[in-house]
C-alpha cells in the first residue's frame, strides 16, 4: 500500500457477532492529511469499524492496514501509534486525572508527559479537576481527559468515536478548530459521527454506513459543487438503502 495514500486501508472487513452482521465487506482509504468522516444511524457499524480499524476486536473476515500495521498480526502495534477516543469516555475510576495522565506518559514513554498535560488542563480549560478522581468527574470533563489522553503523545493518527458528543458549545468550537489545525500540519483524523453537521463543517471526505453496509464514499467538496448538503444527501441516501 502507498502510505502516502492509504494511512487506512481496509478490504473486505466483516464482522459478525452471532447471527448479526455489523460490519458487511466494508473497503475504504483514508489518505494522510484528510479529516475522515464515517457517517451513519446509531447501529450502522461505526463503533464497530473503529473497533476493527484499531484491532480491538478481530474481523470475521477481510484485513485492515493502519499507519503500515496489519492491524490482525500486530493490534497492540496499531495502538501505540495512533491515538483512540471512544464513544463511551472510561478513563480509571480510581486514578485522579493528573495521576491518569501520568499512566498514559508511562504506557506511551512520553517524555516531559507533565509539561504536556499542563498544556491541555489549560486548553481545555479543566485546570481545576487536576486532582479529582475519574469517578468523580462529569461527562464532559471525562471527555476532556479521554481527548487530552488520545492527543497528548501527537500521534500521526487518531480515531474519534462521536468527538463532540459531551461538549458544550463553546468547547465543541474549540476542538473543532484544534481537529482542523491538527490536519492542517499534516496528520489525519478519522471520525465517526451521526451529528451530520459537524461532518460537513469539518471533514474533507465521507463514507456513509448503513446496516454495516457502505452505501458511498465521496467528498464535502464534490456535494458543495452540486450545491447539496451532506444532510439531505445522507438521508435520500439512508432512506433509500432502508427501502432497498
């Protein structure tokens, strides 16, 4: 695979659990430096292909190369080079965030990992919960902390399950231009996310998911250029593949 253009590749993936197939022969690329928006209803398979692109779980069947990481044969080695934000915000009960923060510098071997973190309480404006315990903390601040965790080591790639799900309006505006900055010196970002707004507001190309199934892969640019919205093509689009 050309790295250059395939950060991610994946061909053919399925996974089933049981007698449900969640993710059905799904092949798509994400190319370095794109802001990668995987769309679909709750229950279309976006977790699950975060899942499968992360080596969280094993596919039935297909492969998946992440960042030149056949995430089968090495998932652990996918992990430590990219950095993970799940759709449920679950960093340790009993750590407080500072001490979280201290484990992610000590897994990752992050050099001055304080420094960092300092960084980030400030950014994220979460400066006073420092000292508080996991448990203790809001939604919101939690995903403050899985952000700070996914981000705090610069990974060349990082997977985002519903990236503003927790967020207040005036945090939401504040990742969103730290996600587009963040491409903008060249990495890549892969989302997954039923808010369509904040997928036509940021991403540079999409792929629509629907009962496991990819119904298309196109570009934010290509639908401007039709004057369409991404919210009324997903859902002619959805309804569509419903009815089929």
């Amino acid at each position: 695979m050309d790295e250059k253009q395939g950060v991610i590749g994946a061909a053919g993936l399925v996974k089933e659990f049981g007698d449900v197939i969640a993710v059905d022969n799904i092949s798509l690329s994400v190319g370095e430096g794109e802001l990668f928006g995987l769309l679909g209803p709750n229950g279309s398979g976006k977790t699950t292909m975060i899942k499968l692109l992360t080596g969280q779980v094993r596919p039935t069947a297909g492969s998946a190369v992440v960042l030149g990481l056949d995430v089968t044969k090495d998932p652990v080695g996918v992990r430590k080079k990219v950095g993970i934000i799940p759709e449920q915000e679950t960093p340790p009960s009993f750590l407080t965030a500072t001490e979280y923060l201290d484990f992610v510098g000590e897994v990752r071997h992050i050099t001055g990992v304080r420094k960092k973190a300092d960084w980030w309480f400030d950014f994220l404006d979460f400066n006073d919960k420092r000292d508080v315990l996991c448990k203790d903390l809001s939604r919101g601040t939690r995903q403050k902390l899985m952000f700070t965790q996914a981000f705090i080591h610069e990974p060349a790639l990082a997977l985002i399950d519903e990236p503003l799900i927790n967020f207040d309006p005036i945090m939401q505006r504040k990742v969103k231009d730290y996600l587009t900055e963040y491409v903008r010196r060249g990495n890549t970002i892969f989302i997954s996310t039923h808010i369509l707004e904040i997928a036509e507001e940021i991403c540079s190309k999409f792929a629509i998911l629907h009962k496991g199934k990819l119904l298309h892969t196109g570009t934010v640019a290509e639908l401007k250029g039709r004057d369409q919205h991404l919210g009324e093509f997903f859902l002619s689009l959805v309804e569509t593949g419903a009815h089929a």
